[in-house]
C-alpha cells in the first residue's frame, strides 16, 4: 500500500459503480491524504484565478473528490498498468523498430484505464456547472504542463514549420487526446509515458519527412 494510504480514512467508504466497476472515494480523507489534495488542488486553481471564494472552495471539493477516487482506482489497477507499460517500451525497443506489437499493447493499456473514465466524465461534467469552457481548459492545460498539451505542440510546429493547416490540425487533435488521458493519472512518469504514446503517432503521421534529422536541428537551436 502507498504511503499515502496507510493512515485509515477517517469516514466510511462510499461506493460509486461506473459501468459495473466500483470505484471508491472519501467525504473526509485522512491528513496525508488532505495534505496531498490541498497541494494538487492549490496549484491547479492557482492556475484558474478565482476571485469568487466560494466557487473555490466548491471546485476545490470537485477536485478532491477526484483526486481520492483516482488514487484509490490507481491503487487497485497500478500493478497491471505497471507491467503494461514496460511491456510497451520493451516492444518499441525491439530493432528493427516495428511500432504495431506496441499499439497492440497500448490498446491493452486503454482497456484498464477505460474503468476510470466514466468518473473521470462525470467530473468534468460537475466542473462544467462552476467554470466557463475556458477556464476547464485551463485546469486541463495545467494538470499536465509538463510535458504539456501546447507545450509539445508548439515543439512540433517549429520542427516542421512547413506543416499545413490539415497537418497542423491533426497533430493538434492528437495532442488534445493526449492531454485528456494524462487526466486520468497524476504521477509525473505515467504522464510522461502517456505523451510519448500519442508522439509515436505523430510522428508516424509525418513520417515521410526526415524526422530523426529534423529533431536533431530543433535540438541545437534550444541549446
């Protein structure tokens, strides 16, 4: 068990099906626990800029209650995910590069993942009652700013900066899903691993261009 749940809750466990799959959360979460919510949640309406007090407080409770149903669903399915991506990597480090045993594996990784989504849904739904669209996509942008949905995007437009605007578009596209299924976790490397699956796909969508090569040069323009 992590750390983080070590302390007992201190009020029952209330559970929430989704779908035929229970997923749990907590009305009042032990200190460790609060210490943790307060911290994600301080940055992420640090990010929003909520002059309404009130409002605050209410999605700042949208988003504990999130945070504690993610990590307990996190608890449960970890050791799966785990095995899953290592899987992943493994298959893409295979030489010569054949990226169809990985995405064979990917899917496998949607699958586990898709038990949290309907929660996840009804989140944004419960946030969409207290913010604006913009202010959503905000909270978004800032729950996986590193390595962040504009963030990358903006890398791929001064890679190829001859990319047009049905390329630019889809790469795009790619990028929102990405950030929506970083959403789903919020430990650094998961995210990470999370990115650089729908980069794969990026870059196999511009693969007639030299990509290796063209990486090589943004590379040395950052330095």
């Amino acid at each position: 068990m992590r750390p983080l749940f070590r302390s007992a809750l201190l009020t029952l466990l209330i559970a929430l099906s989704f779908g035929g799959s229970t997923l749990v959360r907590a009305d009042v979460a032990d200190a460790a626990t609060q210490k943790r919510i307060d911290a994600k949640t301080g940055r992420l309406l640090g990010a929003l800029k909520l002059e309404d007090t009130a409002k605050a407080d209410r999605v700042k409770g949208i988003l504990g209650d999130w945070l504690v149903t993610m990590w307990s669903w996190h608890q449960q399915n970890d050791p799966q995910l785990k095995e899953l991506w290592t899987q992943w990597n493994q298959a893409r480090a295979v030489v010569p590069k054949d990226e169809f045993p990985a995405e064979v594996i990917a899917h496998k990784i949607d699958d586990v993942y898709a038990s949290l989504r309907p929660a996840y849904r009804a989140m944004v739904e419960k946030l969409s009652t207290e913010l604006t669209p913009a202010q959503v996509d905000a909270l978004k942008e800032t729950w996986s700013r590193s390595p962040g949905m504009t963030r990358t995007y903006n890398a791929y437009l001064e890679i190829v900066p001859d990319l047009t605007e049905e390329q630019k578009k889809a790469i795009h596209d790619r990028m929102l899903i990405a950030r929506e299924d970083a959403m789903l976790t919020d430990a650094d490397k998961e995210i990470v691993a999370i990115y650089k699956r729908h980069k794969v796909k990026v870059e196999a969508y511009v693969g007639t261009l030299e990509w290796a090569k063209l990486h090589q040069a943004f590379a040395k323009r950052g330095k």
